[in-house]
C-alpha cells in the first residue's frame, strides 16, 4: 500500500539498531484476521498493535490528527479517553480518504506512528496496555505484511506523546 511508510518504519528502526522480523500473509483487514494468520506463522505471542487515525476537537477551538494505539484484542474505551484528556471536547475516526490523504493507507493497515513516520498526524497517544506484552505486530502499511518486534523497542522509536490507559480488553462472546 504505502511503500514510502514502510520504508521509513523500516529505516527508523535500522537507526535505532532495532531487531524485527517481517511477515508476509494473506490480505487482513482486521486485528482478529492479522491475529489469526500470525498464529499460523508460528508468532502467536506477538499481540496486535491496533492504530486508530482519529480526530480530536479540543476546547478552545483547536483540532489536530492523533494516532491512538491499543492492544488488538481491546477496544477504545471513549469514557477512559475523555477522562484522560480533559480538554478533550469530542473526538471521531478518521474516514478512509482522510487515511489515505494523511498516511497513503486504506482502513487496515493503519501503522502505529505519528509525527516520526507522518508529519500531517500531531501525536501519539498509546494505551499502557500494550506494556502487558513482550512483543506487538502490526500491519505496516501494507494489508498483506506484519511487522514483528519487541514493545519496549516499539516504544522506543515510537517515541509516543503519552501513555496511559484508554483501552478495555474485548469481550468474548460465547
């Protein structure tokens, strides 16, 4: 999809002296999808690190696209979000054309960076759920390949504005 942000994540970690491993799979438009081919790849302790693009409205007047991360297997908690961000007045998704304006992805293969691989996304916001993982994978850019690494390397080029927690694990339906 977007090769030139591939490309980046990829020079990024270089930079940093960051191991990760690639993996090509079929097409997954979604966490459960990626979740389910990465097991089959033999990697399934590398949880999903789901980015949302979102836009926030805040007080005052001033909106900005963030780059929201969480584990795949939560969801957005709005109530912890709004809790967390005070001056937060609302907040939507971004639509698909305002995904492929701002970071040349389609839904799905949204990577979790801000600023460091998008200059048009403002900040990185990640849930300090993802801390409960020793390893994240995401589909970088690309609908048909992960990326797999350690989260405190994550983290580290990542470089997020905040951590903290605004996510609340899926519940499983029996």
């Amino acid at each position: 999809m977007n090769e030139a942000a591939f490309a980046k994540i990829s020079a990024l970690f270089k930079s940093l002296s960051i191991s990760y491993l690639t993996c090509a799979h079929e097409v997954c438009r979604t966490s459960e999808e990626s979740a389910r081919v990465r097991k089959a790849a033999g990697m399934p302790d590398a949880i999903g690190a789901k980015a949302l693009l979102c836009k926030l409205d805040w007080r005052g007047g001033t909106s900005e696209f963030i780059t929201l991360v969480l584990p795949g297997t939560h969801t957005l908690d709005k109530t912890k979000l709004k809790t967390a961000l005070p001056a937060l007045k609302q907040f939507r998704f971004a639509t698909p054309e305002e995904l492929m304006s701002l970071a040349g992805v389609v839904p799905g293969c949204m990577p979790p960076f801000g600023k460091h691989i998008f200059p048009d996304i403002g900040k990185l916001f990640v849930s300090s759920q993802i801390q409960n993982f020793e390893r994240v994978a995401f589909n970088a850019a690309k609908l048909d390949t992960s990326i797999i690494l350690l989260t405190t390397d994550y983290l580290r080029a990542a470089t997020p504005d905040m951590v903290f927690d605004y996510s609340s694990p899926k519940l499983e339906l029996e």
